[in-house]
C-alpha cells in the first residue's frame, strides 16, 4: 500500500462490519478465572483502542512495533528511558527546546550526559566514546532546518554500537521514513501534523527492534504516560487525512518561501536544503519533500512585534503542524529553556521567526503577510 491509502485501510471492524472501530474506553477487563489470561488487563498496560492506534502508527512508519504515549514528550522520555547510568547522548544544538530541557534537567539526576553538536553531519569516529550509546537526531533541525545525512549517521553510529534516535515530527512518515534509512527508533509528537487540529497531545515511537520494544512498552506500563483510548480514537480519524493536508500545507509553504525571498524585507529564510547545495542534496535523498515549516528574520529596520500584530491569519501561538498557520518566536516560546549562548550556538536569534504552514487560501496568506511588512515599516 502507498502512504496515503495505508492511513485510510488500515484499520478494519471485522467482526461488526463497521467502517469506523469502536472505542472502548473500560478501564480494566475481565479474565478467565481458571488462567488469568486475556489479551488486555488494565488500560495503562494495553488497551484495544490504543493498540489499533499503534497498528496504524507501525504501518505508517514501515515498524514491527508503534507506541503511543499522552505527549510528544511522554514518548521521547521513553526513548531515553532504556540509558543506563554513564551512557552518553549525542545531539544537535538546535533540538527542539523541550527536548533540550529534558536533557538539561533530568539527564544529570539519572546520571546520563547530553553533549550538544553544532553539526551532526559532521561527526567523525573521533566524537565517540565508549559511552557514547544513543543520537538523538531531528532533520529538519528545529528551528533553523539543518539536514542531516541519516545514512551517514548510521552507519557511523552503529559503528560505535550507539542507536539512532531520529524525531520525525517535521517531516511525519508522509515524506520521511527513518527506519527505513537503518535508523532503530522513530519518534514523534503526534500533537502535531499526525493529529493536525491543535485539539490534543499525543507521542509516537516505532521500532524493528523486539528488545527496544519490550523497553517501550516497559516504559508505557511502569511511567504510565499512555494516551487515553478517546484520544486514540480521535487520532487514527485525524492520521487518516495527513496526507491530504500535508499536501496542501507543503505547497503553500514552498510559494510562501518563494515569496519571501524575493522581498528586500525579509533577509534569511530558512526551508530544508536552504543552508547548502550539499543539504539540499542530502535531504532530496532521504525525503520526498521539504515539509511546511519555514523560519526567517525581518531585516533592519522592521519592527518583529508590528508585524506580528498587524497578521490576520497566522496565529502567534507555540506549536505547529494544524491546519491552521501558527507564528511564534523560538528564542522565547519554543527555545527558552536554553542559554542565550546556546541559543546561539544552535543559530536561533532573538529574530528569528519560525511560521508553521496551514490549508490556508495561498492568496490571502501571502497577502497577510505582504500587509503585515508593510505594517512593520
């Protein structure tokens, strides 16, 4: 099956016939009495509706084995969850801010280690150490797009028996599939593209790997942070138009780039493969397209904060991936929890905005923001 028909017939109610599964919201569930055995148990441990979820988040993913978690966080703290005291994780400085607040904080009372890169891409054997056991990758980097070569960073990486972590929330399995590029987890927030309405929170990871995945479900039953079988529902109903939306959000984001670069206002615009002719040409490798998230940076002269009021449509909100535009500045909504020295290691200025693409008409939000810069005059 492509991707687009697999979010739609994946999942079937063979024994009612009904086109749309059911939701089965009990919190725990009878056993036999002679062998105390049944399929499900408690909710925390498993659930119908959530696995039917996790059979679709697989499919996508081309994985053995999907989880579903209440956050995107839930699901990346899981993905950290297999470390063991000393283990080091290599990651890119512009990680998501979330991200880097975990490892910040939490990284040091378990005593675990994050070592930050400039560029992953240009890691060498001489980067690794014995305790070097996980990359933990986004590519695109958010939010100033780098790329990264995930085959490189493979092969690399296995090299020096570490795993690779990739979070695919920027790209979602429409356009990127990591495991596929030899990579042994995926993660996502699903809060994002995968449930696309800016109405719940929700995490994924997927995995080939059966010891990952008994450490994943481990984690699911033992941390608790599962998603609820109402909000699973509601995003295998949400998973089955991804494509189309992805679709729509990608092309005005790619005019919307076009637009912007052609202003003398607007100074640098970042999109993936924007940096380099050599990241423009690994990121055509690996994905089948650029996805709909852009950031850029006002020139001199124009006020940020007139220009984001004077907006009609894209909303200044943290986040990404709805169907509706959202706008914000990493520095100090999506980013904060970092330094301003890291900050700027990872290239995100107090400047930089980051627009998150919607369905939009593509008239008027280039419109919107044409009025907008005139506003910020």
């Amino acid at each position: 099956m492509h991707i687009q028909t697999a979010a739609v017939q994946t999942l079937r109610d063979h024994e009612h016939g009904a086109v749309v599964p059911p939701v089965h919201l009990a919190s725990t569930f009878e056993l036999d009495a002679a062998t105390e055995d049944a399929a499900y148990a408690y909710q925390r441990g498993s659930n119908p509706t959530r696995a039917q979820l996790e059979q679709v988040l697989a499919t996508l993913d081309g994985a053995e084995h999907g989880f579903a978690f209440a956050t995107g966080m839930a699901a990346t703290a899981a993905v950290f969850s297999t470390l063991q005291v000393g283990d080091e994780v290599l990651l890119p400085a512009s990680v998501y801010g979330g991200t880097f607040r975990f490892v910040d904080k939490v990284f040091p009372s378990r005593g675990l280690t994050g070592r930050f890169v400039d560029d992953l891409g240009a890691l060498t054997d001489a980067d690794f150490t014995p305790a070097t056991k996980m990359v933990f990758v986004e590519t695109p980097a958010n939010p100033t797009l780098r790329i990264t070569d995930l085959r490189r960073l493979v092969e690399l990486a296995h090299r020096h028996g570490a795993l690779v972590a990739v979070d695919n929330t920027f790209m979602t399995p429409v356009l990127q599939r990591p495991l596929e590029l030899g990579a042994d987890v995926v993660v996502q927030s699903a809060t994002k593209y995968l449930a696309g309405h800016s109405d719940l929170l929700a995490g994924t990871v997927t995995t080939n790997d059966p010891a990952l995945a008994e450490a994943y479900a481990l984690a699911q039953k033992a941390q608790g942070g599962v998603l609820s079988p109402s909000d699973s529902f509601r995003l295998i109903q949400a998973i089955k138009t991804l494509p189309l939306r992805l679709e729509r959000q990608q092309a005005n984001a790619e005019q919307i780039v076009a637009h912007l670069r052609e202003r003398d206002d607007v100074t640098t615009v970042f999109y993936p493969g924007s940096h380099s002719e050599d990241e423009a040409r690994i990121h055509a490798s690996q994905a089948t397209g650029g996805g709909a998230v852009l950031s850029f940076e006002l020139a001199d002269g124009l006020d940020r904060v007139r220009f984001i009021q004077a907006l009609r449509y894209p909303v200044y909100a943290v986040s990404l991936g709805g169907v509706e535009s959202l706008i914000c500045r990493p520095a100090t909504m999506t980013h904060e929890a970092m330094t301003p020295q890291a900050r700027a290691a990872a290239g995100i200025s107090d400047e930089l905005l980051r627009l998150s693409v919607g369905i939009e008409n593509i008239d008027d939000l280039i419109e919107d923001l044409d009025q907008a810069l005139a506003a910020a005059r």
